[in-house]
C-alpha cells in the first residue's frame, strides 16, 4: 500500500510543477475546487495549495452524523479560514445536507453496517463525494478539483485517488466535446509530515477535532482520540 500512496504524491508534484511552471511564466493560478469536510484537514493542505491555485471550498458532506455534527464541523471551517488566510481566504460553497443521499450510496455495500474504516463503505462515500465535487467543478468552470480527505492516515489514499480520477473521466464521458473538463488534482495530503502539519495548526488555532470520521458507523467505533493517529 505505501508504494500505492507514494505514487499519488509524486503524480501531484508532476501536476504541481506543470502548474508552478505556467503561473511563473504569466499565467493566472488556475481555480481549484477543494472538496473539505472540516477545519483541520483543511489547514495543512490550504497552507500546502494555496501558493499554487485560486481556491473555492466545496462543504459537501451528507455522511456526517448528526446534524449538529455537521454543522459544528462546516462553523469551524467557516471560522478558522478567515483567521488562517486573512484576505485570501476561500469562499465556501456549502450545498444541501441530505443524509439520504450517504446511506443511498452505501446500501449497495454488503455488510456496510459493521464495515472497518478504509473499506467499501467508505469508498462509496469518496465516490460519492468526489463525483459531486467533479459536476460541481465543471458547472461552475473551475480548472480541477480534489478532496481534503486524504491527510488523515485513516483514510485509504489508493481509493480516493481511484474514485476522483474516475469521475473525472465520468466527466469527460458524460460532456464529450465539452470545451472545458476540470482535472482531477492528485493527493496524498499526509505525506511529507502533511498530517503532523495538520496536527500543528490545529493546535495553534484551537480547531475542534472530531474523534470519528463523520458516519453514524464510524462514531459507533470512536474509542480513540483524533489526536492519536499515527501517520502512514
């Protein structure tokens, strides 16, 4: 799996040089849409992307249980972007919480109820995720979109990556001809000390960290602080 990760990473710095390599030259920083789901995972990665990209912040994210959850998470967002980035902090684009629409995706997973974390379950959840974030991206005009979701160590980085290419080339499918396609950006947010990093700035500016994923079956398994994790 580690050599799985490192691959992604270093697709993102041939991405992230190409795209240096143009804006050094004259061109405008091309617009991101970044799928987040809460204040820290946001940090490190905003820190690490926002020399390179015009960015906008997509809170889409009908797993999270319960509501009061979500809402605290996307307040916290709300709250620490303008405190981190000042002038050049990201609008954020929240669209509605529909619940239904997570457990329509995961249904189709047998055994989801009890499932691990890093499993089917949850790659349904990246698809499901990552394939709004990508229709977001190409109604709105953005340049490329990714996901926040891999700085956490307890996330599978080979399926995000997986699923964000793919809707992606859904994209391409779905609008063939289309003049423009958003890209899909590659990640593995917690490489290169990404989650430590995370950790730091979390700390510095007092982000609540949640001690579970989001999903109501991902709470049921929260015996560990947040703050615990190890990085891969």
């Amino acid at each position: 799996m580690s050599k799985a990760l490192s691959v992604y990473y270093k697709a993102f710095e041939t991405q992230i040089a190409e795209i240096d390599k143009a804006v050094q030259s004259g061109s405008a920083k091309p617009r991101l849409l970044l799928h987040a789901c809460c204040g820290p995972c946001s940090s490190a990665v905003l820190e690490l992307l926002v020399k390179y990209f015009d960015i906008t912040i997509l809170y889409y994210n009908p797993n999270i249980f319960p509501e009061t959850e979500y809402l605290r998470r996307k307040d916290e967002l709300c709250k620490f972007l303008p405190a981190f980035l000042g002038e050049k902090a990201p609008r954020v684009i929240e669209l509605a919480y529909k619940p239904q629409d997570f457990y329509e995706a995961v249904k189709t997973v047998d055994g989801f109820e009890t499932m691990p974390e890093k499993d089917e379950r949850c790659r349904m959840c990246y698809r499901l995720r990552l394939a709004r974030c990508a229709k977001e991206a190409f109604d709105r005009q953005f340049d490329y979109f990714t996901t926040t979701l891999s700085i956490s160590p307890h996330k599978d980085a080979q399926k995000i990556n997986e699923e964000g290419k793919a809707a992606e080339l859904d994209l391409e499918k779905t609008h063939a001809g289309a003049q423009k396609i958003p890209q899909y950006l590659y990640a593995d947010f917690k490489k290169k000390n990404g989650f430590k990093r995370s950790l730091e700035l979390s700390a510095e500016y007092g982000l609540y960290r949640q001690d579970y994923c989001g999903c109501v079956y991902s709470s049921r398994n929260s015996t560990r602080g947040a703050d615990s994790e190890t990085t891969v």
